[in-house]
C-alpha cells in the first residue's frame, strides 16, 4: 500500500483542482451548497453527470474496458479528495455504482453492449427496486411476482422506499418468479424503463421535507425475458452481489473528514461560555478529537481494503457490512455534534431555502443552512442499504462462523 503521493499523482491533483476550478462553475457551486438530501437532485445530478462523463472521469472504479478512467488507487482517492473538498453534487450511485458490476459479471454481451454505455452517458438514470412494504431487512420475503407469458414476464407488485424513482428512466428489481422452496430460491433480477405501460410512482416526503423516496407500483407490466440479469430463480445471488457494493464501494473516509471540516468552520463562528468560540471549548474539542480519530480509522481501513481490491471487483460480503455500518454510525455522530454546535441556528425551517428550486433567504448564517436537514436525512443512513442490527448480525455470523 503506497502511502505517499509521488510527482505522478501531484501532478494529476493538480489536473483534478484545473477541472474542477474550470467546470464546476459558481452557478453550480451555489446550487450544490443548497443540497441536503442525500444525492443532488436530478437535474443538477445529470448536469454533473455529463461533465464528468465528457471529461472521461464519471466511472472512476470501471474497468478500462468499459470505459473506466484506468486510475490508480491512489488517483481514485485525489480525484475524490478533490471532489469532496470542492463540495460537488452527490451523484446517486443507482446505476453507475450498484447496477454496472451486476451486469459486468451476469450480463449477456448484448446486455452490457445496450447498458452500460448508456448508463456511463446519463441517458439512463437508475432506481432501485428491492424494498417492498412488508419486504425490507427480510428481502428474501419479497412478494411482486413476475408470471412468465411468451417472451415476456408480466410484474404485479410494489415497491418502496425507491430513491429517485421520479427522475428515474430505468430500475432494476427483485420478483418473485418461483414459491417452490425456500423463498431465496424464487427469486429474479430485472431491469424495465420506468415509462413501461403499467408502472406509476408515488412520492414520499422525507422528514426534512424532501423528495427523495418513492412507492412504484407495478400492474401487469410486461418485461421482457431479455431483461433478465442471470439465470431464472437465481436473482438472489445476484442481489447479494449488488447489495456488496451498496454497502462496501466507493469511500466514506473522505466525505466525512470533509464534514467534520464543516463542523470546526461552524464550532469557530459559533460562541461559548468562557471561550473565544465554541472551537476553544474543551469539551467540544474532546468530542471532536474522539470523531477525528474514528475518522481516521476508517480512512485507513478503507485504504487497506480498497488494496485488496482487483479492478472492479467487490470487496466481499463481511468489510462491506463492515464499512456499512462504521460509515453511516460515525455520520449521524458527526450530525448530532453538528447540531449542538448550531445551538439556536439548528432550529429554524430553513426548507423555503434548500433544493435547487429555493428561493427563500435562509435565516442566519449561511453554514446554518443544510446542516439540520442533513441531520434528519441522516437518520436514514443506518436504514438504508440495510440497517445496522442486519449489518451487526452479518457481521457475528461471520465471526462465529454461523
Ligand atoms: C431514505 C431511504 C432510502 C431508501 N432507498 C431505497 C431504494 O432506493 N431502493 C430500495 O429497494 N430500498 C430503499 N430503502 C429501503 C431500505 O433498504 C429498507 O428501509 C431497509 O432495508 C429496512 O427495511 P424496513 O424499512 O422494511 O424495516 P424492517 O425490516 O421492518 O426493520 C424494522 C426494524 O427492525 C430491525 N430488524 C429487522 N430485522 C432484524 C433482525 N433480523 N435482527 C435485528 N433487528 C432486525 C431493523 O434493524 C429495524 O430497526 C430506502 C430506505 C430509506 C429510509
């Protein structure tokens, strides 16, 4: 594992701050700062998405066959860096992160012929459809059912909780095909575009008053068999192997020392009893220092994990549990500790001034903005990608060899 920087990767930092500095432009900079939810809304999402993909950089962990940027581990991590310092929109990672190693490693020729240029475009915008209202920690309990019908399956169900599903053009689901057996066995994964005649969405308003999650209900709607990822029945490994990037790609080591960077700016302007600000604090500073090291221990296991790593491969089923369940817990600490940094400013409904749409001025100063609908949001990231008493359990399975 290569700790140090060389010429090579200064140098290539330095092409990523260029970049950054000609493309991600004030406007968008400005809109990016009002985001709250946890990816950028879809229009900026796709604007972003297609400055990076002509850049050549949307799919930094793509294999180069595929038409990943051929980086270096250490390159993937400046470009991050970068990119989380600068503040950029958060793509979500539906398809690009979650649906691309499926089809790299189940996919039919034609599949990844017709799929993954176009998600590496943006013209397909991706949701994912595997919650369903009694089905979420015990998926396997899934119940739309896909009936085959010539060429076709035809798909009844629901599914919710579906992030961005109003912005989505495509999703990739989870049916049930078989109640032969135990329930893992009856199960397929199928992608279908979202205008297919019989598929509605309903919003679902999040408790910082976003838009992110939906219901989609599924009546008669006909996919065809091609759209099948791996064989009849044998969804469910399929899904395990999506479910390893969901919870383990990417990094979080990096976004979250740049949350706790937000944290000290609001610690520095905010008052304290009996110091210059609240920064000067003794007691915040202990907790502060308690978040920096778990930070750090993160990072760091992140980057020995990430070594392991072969190009475009997972890292198996127990680090992403793992990384899962540190990174989300250690986000919500950075929160709480964000809010009572705020005192008063966490209070007031700032949602007149958040989103791309927001006209409102926000009350107080401007780092008082997004921090408590991140706060709320947040909540969400010890449920989502499954919580963490699933990831706990998997975990102890591992360890005691269940
Ligand atoms: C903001 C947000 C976005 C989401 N986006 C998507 C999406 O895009 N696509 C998608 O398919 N899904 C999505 N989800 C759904 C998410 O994956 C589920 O909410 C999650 O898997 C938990 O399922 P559930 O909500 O049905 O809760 P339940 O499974 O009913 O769990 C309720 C509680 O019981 C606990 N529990 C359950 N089983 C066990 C057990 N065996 N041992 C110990 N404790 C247990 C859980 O930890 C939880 O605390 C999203 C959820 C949220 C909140």
């Amino acid at each position: 594992m290569a700790l140090r920087s060389s010429d090579d990767d200064e140098a290539f930092r330095d092409e990523v701050r260029a970049f950054l500095e000609a493309k991600f432009t004030p406007e968008l900079r400005a809109l990016t700062a009002r985001q709250a939810g946890v990816f950028a809304d879809g229009d900026l999402a796709r604007r972003w998405h297609r400055i990076l993909f002509e850049r050549g950089w949307i799919a930094p962990a793509w294999p180069t066959e595929y038409g990943g940027p051929g980086w270096t581990p250490r390159q993937g991590a400046i470009f991050q860096e970068e990119c989380a310092r600068a503040g950029t929109p958060r793509l979500p990672g539906m398809g690009l992160s979650l649906c691309a190693p499926v089809i790299m490693r189940y996919g039919t020729d034609a599949q990844k012929a017709f799929f993954l240029p176009r998600m590496l475009s943006g013209e397909h915008y991706w949701c994912q459809g595997y919650s369903e209202p009694q089905s979420g920690s015990d998926l396997a309990s899934l119940q739309t059912r896909a009936v085959r019908d010539g060429d076709d399956y035809v798909v009844s169900g629901s599914k919710i909780w579906t992030t961005h599903a109003q912005f989505a053009n495509w999703i990739f689901l989870l049916v049930r095909t078989s109640t032969e057996g135990k329930p893992q066995a009856g199960i397929s994964f199928l992608v279908s575009p979202m205008d297919a005649p019989g598929i509605s969405v309903r919003p679902i308003i999040s408790m910082s008053g976003e838009h992110e999650v939906n219901q989609v209900f599924f009546d008669n709607v006909r996919v065809p068999v091609a759209n099948r990822m791996g064989a009849e029945n044998e969804g469910w490994t399929v899904a395990k192997y999506l479910l390893e990037f969901e919870r383990g790609g990417g990094s979080s080591g990096v976004p979250l020392s740049v949350a706790l960077e937000r944290l000290v700016d609001i610690a520095r302007n905010q008052p304290a009893d009996g110091a210059a600000s609240l920064y000067e604090d003794p007691v915040f500073r202990r907790d502060l220092a308690r978040l920096e090291i778990e930070v750090m221990a993160l990072a760091w296991t992140e980057r020995r994990l990430a070594g392991r790593r072969r190009d475009g491969e997972s890292i198996g089923n127990a680090a992403a549990s793992l990384k899962k369940l540190c990174a989300s817990e250690l986000g919500q600490k950075i929160e709480d500790l964000s809010m009572r940094a705020l005192g008063l400013y966490a209070l007031p409904d700032q949602r007149g001034a958040l989103g791309t749409g927001a006209n409102e001025s926000p009350i107080g100063p401007e780092y008082a903005v997004t921090p408590t609908a991140r706060f709320l949001n947040g909540r969400a990231s010890t449920i989502f990608g499954g919580s963490s008493e699933v990831q706990r359990n998997i975990l102890a399975r591992v360890a005691l060899g269940l």
